[in-house]
C-alpha cells in the first residue's frame, strides 16, 4: 500500500513539474526583464525635530530618465535620490505630482533602462500579477500573485477617490509604494500604493491607464487641469419629503457649505445652503460624483447645475473653470 501511494504521488508530481517551470520561467523571465528599471527612491524631509529620511519604490518609463512613483513617496521632500541595482546612485529632480491620484513624475540626469507600459482596461481577474520593490529597504523583491479584482476606488490622501483601483494578492509592504505591478509578458499593469493594515492578500495598484494620463498632463503642464465650480460642499441625506415632493432618485446629494467669491458659482448665483441634485444631466449622489465629472474637457463649457433651494428646484447655467487645486 506504501508502495502504491508512493508512486501514484510522483506521478501526480511529474505531471505538475511542466506547469510548475512554466509558472516559474514566467515569473524570472518578469523579474529578471524590469528588475534594472525599478529603483529605490530615497527622500530628504527638513522638520523642526531635524532632517528625517525615508525611501520606498519608483520605476524607469523612458531611457532618458523619466520615473514614477507615488506623490505620498515624494510629497514635502527637500531632496530626492535614486539608486538602481546596479549601485548607480543620482540625484533627481520633481516634475510635477498628483495627490488625487498618487501619482508623481521625477528625473533623473542618466540613461537606464525603462520598462514597458502596459494597458489596464484589458486587465482580467485571476491573471498572473507580480510585484517589484524594495519594501522595507529589501532592494528589489519580487513577490507574485494574480488580478484579485477590478474597479476598486481607493481614497487618496486628498480626499478625492482613487477610481478604476486594481487589487491584487501579490504581496506589498511599506517600501513597495511606487513600485510596477507588472503582467505575465512584463509590461506594467498598475503602480503599487496601499495594503489594508491587519489584512493578508490585499493590496492595491493605480492602473496603468490612469497613472500614464496623468504622467501626460504632468510633462505637458507640470500639473492635471480639472475643473472646478467653486464650491465648497458635503455629502448630505436627501430627506425624503423632497425625494417624494422633486422625484429624485438618489438618497444623498451635495449640500453647498461656501460659495468662492468670484467664482463660478458665485457668477451662476448658486448660494451657501443649497442642495444640488443633478449637474449636466446627471444625478448627484455625493461630493465624489461631482469630483467625478468635473474633468478637465468642461474647463470653460456652460451646465446646467439643477439644485434645491428653500423648497423649490432651480436650474443654473455654471461655466466651469480650471482649479487652483489641480
């Protein structure tokens, strides 16, 4: 009986051995192609208590120098510098950040060699994910998984929401940030930036769509242009008497809480107090809806704002402007 279930165990094994070395040769091949383009980043902070220091991931894009990373990485820091796993060591210089969507552009005056940017909106969950960083200072770790889930929004140290998230179960830890989250043919899929503290296997990457729109717009103009009406407002309950009385569909909406003088809602006579319900045709559930549509396109382009104001609904036309806040 020994015998027997010896045998049929190395049977089962030589069978799994071709699949096992394919996984493998996948994951070497990934690690072994954009391991030289992932570098660690380290920063140089100036506070009251003295000069503090912290380092985390970053990831080549072009051969002349061009990285990202996560703004969180490089927010406030006096000084920056990469270091590659050849021993390289350079100073580099911020190109711009976005804190909305974690993302920062960073230069570096050499030639090294750069990954390849994949596409995310063709992501499919289960599908092989492996990770490269230097998490809490291990130069160039490469953890493996697969394409948890899609569509996730994480909430970005702004305030706003992060969409379109990809999460995934390859392991990241504190150093991982900024750090490429590549695909079984090695091109970058997503850039790692949040685990769930307390949590095993979840972990999440801006997608790679995002992360290259916005590396676009921080080359062309050194920031993201979005619009802005000139609010300052919060999510709020719709009582129900209005939903029943105005017949809207939603249970929430954005409450005015100030009007910027001079603003675009200032010039559309919106007012502090009002309850908007619906902007451009679309029903407003909540500030992170109206964050949602308030791209860069409606910069100077009319809308009607459909709001609720002391017991009666308006329409306002509202010409949307670039915000100071980016």
């Amino acid at each position: 009986m020994t015998m027997l279930a010896s045998q049929s165990y190395d049977t089962g094994q030589d069978q799994d051995c071709p699949l096992l070395d394919a996984y493998s040769r996948t994951i070497t091949g990934v690690a072994e192609a954009a391991t030289p383009a992932v570098v660690a980043i380290h920063t140089r902070r100036s506070s009251a208590a003295g000069a503090q220091g912290g380092s985390a991931s970053g990831f080549v894009f072009t051969p002349d120098g061009l990285i990202l990373t996560n703004s969180h990485v490089v927010h406030g820091a006096s000084g920056l510098r990469i270091a590659t796993v050849r021993g390289e060591e350079f100073e580099a210089d911020l190109l711009g950040e976005d804190p909305h969507t974690d993302t920062a552009l960073i230069r570096v005056t050499a030639t090294l060699p750069a990954v390849t940017l994949g596409r995310s909106h063709a992501l499919r969950v289960g599908q092989v994910a492996v990770a490269i960083g230097n998490p809490l200072g291990f130069d160039c770790t490469v953890t493996a998984g697969v394409v948890s889930a899609l569509g996730r929004s994480l909430r970005a140290s702004s305030g706003r929401l992060i969409e379109d998230v990809v999460q995934t179960d390859a392991a990241l830890n504190p150093g991982n940030s900024g750090g490429p989250l590549m695909d079984s043919g090695g091109r970058v899929i997503g850039m790692n930036t949040a685990i769930i503290a307390g949590a095993q296997g979840i972990c999440f990457a801006i997608a790679i769509d995002t992360v290259r729109r916005v590396a676009l717009e921080l080359l062309r103009h050194g920031r993201v242009r979005r619009a802005s009406i000139g609010i300052g407002g919060q999510t709020v309950a719709v009582p129900q008497r209005l939903r029943r009385h105005f017949e809207l569909p939603q249970v929430s909406a954005v409450r005015v809480i100030s009007v910027l003088e001079g603003g675009a809602a200032a010039e559309a006579d919106v007012e502090s107090g009002d309850l908007i319900v619906r902007f451009d045709g679309q029903w407003i559930g909540g500030v992170d809806d109206l964050h949602r549509l308030l791209i860069d396109s409606r910069i100077g382009a009319s809308a009607p704002l459909e709001l609720v104001r002391r017991g009666r609904r308006l329409t306002l036309n509202v010409v949307a402007r670039e915000s100071d806040a980016g």
